[in-house]
C-alpha cells in the first residue's frame, strides 16, 4: 500500500524578487502586485479596468497566495491550498511599436501564447515536457498542470480593448489535493524546482518577449517571432490536440466528431468529420473537447475536460 504523500513546505513568493526593478523594467511589465488573499486575480483586475482604466497600463500583473472564487473557462470553479500554486493575472493593451491597436480578432491567440510561454518556462526552469491541449490549457503526459483564461475587459475612454489574462499552475499540490484525477502538478512531475517565484519569473519574462513580438508584428499569428517560427507553428507543433480524433461538444447538445488537423488564422481548431467535411471550433463555442476512439477500435473512448 502506498504512503500518503506529506504535504510539502509552502513558503511565499519572495516579492522582492519580483517586484525588482531591473527585473520588471527589462520585460516591460509595468506594475506587479501579489496579494495573500482575494476571491480571483482576473476578477479583480476585470474591476480595476473599469474602475480606473489608467491605474491599470499594459502589463500590469496581480498574483495571489491563495484564491477563494477562482473561475475557469465557461465559468468553472477551482481552489488550491494557500501557496500550492503560481496563480496569476495580467492586464494586456495589445497595440504595435507605433501605438496602433491590434484587431481584436487576434485576440484569440493571446491564450495559446501564454500556454507557449508557461510550456518554456516549465521546461527551462523546472526540467518538465509539457504539451498545448486547444484552446488553454498545459499538459504534461496526458494531465493538466495548467490552465489559462483570456477575458475582454470594456472598451472605456480608450480605443484598446483590455484582456485580462489568467493562468492557473498546480505547483505543490500532492495527489490527494488534485482537483481531479486527470491534473497534475510540477510536484509530481519530477521536476528540477518547485520554486514558485522561479517559474513566476521565467513564465512572465517568456510571455512579454512573445507578446511583445505578437503585437509588433500586428498581431499576425504567421509572422516571425522573437527571431524564430511564427506563433502559429510554435503553437501547432506542442499542440496535443492535432492529428487525433475528436469529440467537440458545443452548446445545445451539438457535437461534432473528426479528426482535429489544423489551427486556422483565427487559433480556431479545424475538424474534419467521417463524410470530409471541415467544421470550424472556436474556443468561445466548445463545451468539451476530448479524444475519441470509433466503435469497435481498441482503445475505446477516453475523455478529459
């Protein structure tokens, strides 16, 4: 029989590393803030926006110890021990070096980058492989260790719509605080660190290199980036999801089965059902995405949310 797991010690982001300004000013990132507590770091930099769009510039980040009313994507709850995880938010301005705002159809890469940049940061900083599951969230071998969630703040005064990016890393939790049997965390991936400011600075400065390329580039997902491939084929090559059969619930009891083959310009997910007919999935409108195995093959149907 196998021993529980001892809790591992959970010490605090260490915010003055963080808060360094030589760290801060070199990626751009304007303001960073870490509260002990708060219901959600999306929620309220969502507030912030509204209230006083100027306090909140672009590349503003909230992280907390602990979060009591954390949302994912299509409004689902999650909770984590106090300083178990990196949980994060960034308020994003998307606009060109000469100020021009990005159109905000490109707005829809913005959690594929950062699911790119939390997979750099995991395999530099803590030794760990990671994987892309469309539309956001991290993988490693087969389990969520992350999740991220992009959500349009209002248009105010200013002609830049805000984004308020969320990302969720399991970083300490043990099996038995594992939301579900299907996550993990770097705890349990046999990694280099389980340093939470560590994997907090690495993900943030890989971000802003990314983003900040993403936005020269006027949003332009196959333009080149940071002196490499385009974010489109960064993000199709981790991706996961591609060249498998699946399952895509949509809302009102839809689904449609195929084979997942490409991104379009868009970060929509192209499937192709049995009769060859390509149906386009974008994130706002999938319910659940998961592997499928016909009838009768070996294997049978897997799932994960």
């Amino acid at each position: 029989m196998e021993a529980a797991q001892e809790t591992p010690d959970r010490p605090p982001l260490d915010q003055g590393a963080l808060g360094d300004a030589a760290f801060l000013s070199a990626h751009g990132i304007a303001q960073l803030s870490v509260v002990e507590s708060t219901g959600s770091t999306n929620a309220d930099l969502l507030h912030g926006v509204s209230v006083d769009p100027r306090a909140y510039p672009d590349l503003t980040v909230l992280a907390a110890e602990y979060q009591s009313a954390a949302r994912g994507r299509l409004d689902r709850h999650w909770e984590a021990p106090a300083r178990s995880s990196v949980s994060v938010s960034i308020v994003l301005r998307p606009v060109n070096a000469e100020g021009r705002p990005l159109p905000t159809q490109s707005y829809s890469w913005l959690s594929l980058l950062a699911a790119l940049a939390l997979r750099e940061a995991l395999l530099e900083t803590a030794g760990i492989p990671a994987e892309l599951k469309w539309p956001n969230d991290v993988l490693v071998r087969g389990k969520k260790i992350a999740g991220i969630l992009a959500q349009l703040g209002p248009m105010g005064d200013g002609a830049v719509p805000p984004v308020v990016l969320g990302t969720g890393l399991n970083v300490t939790l043990i099996a038995a605080e594992l939301p579900v049997p299907t996550a993990t965390s770097v705890l349990l991936e046999q990694p280099m660190t389980v340093d939470r400011t560590a994997l907090l600075k690495s993900y943030l400065s890989r971000f802003a290199t990314l983003y900040r390329s993403f936005c020269n580039a006027d949003g332009d997902p196959a333009a080149g980036m940071a002196g490499g491939p385009s974010l489109h084929k960064r993000v199709e090559h981790v991706l996961t999801t591609l060249g498998k059969q699946v399952r895509a619930q949509l809302p009102g009891d839809h689904e449609i089965i195929g084979h997942a083959t490409r991104l379009d310009d868009y970060g929509s997910l192209l499937v192709v059902d049995a009769g060859g007919h390509e149906h386009v999935v974008t994130a706002g409108d999938v319910v659940h995405l998961r592997p499928w195995t016909p009838p009768g093959e070996a294997g049978g149907e897997s799932g994960y949310a």
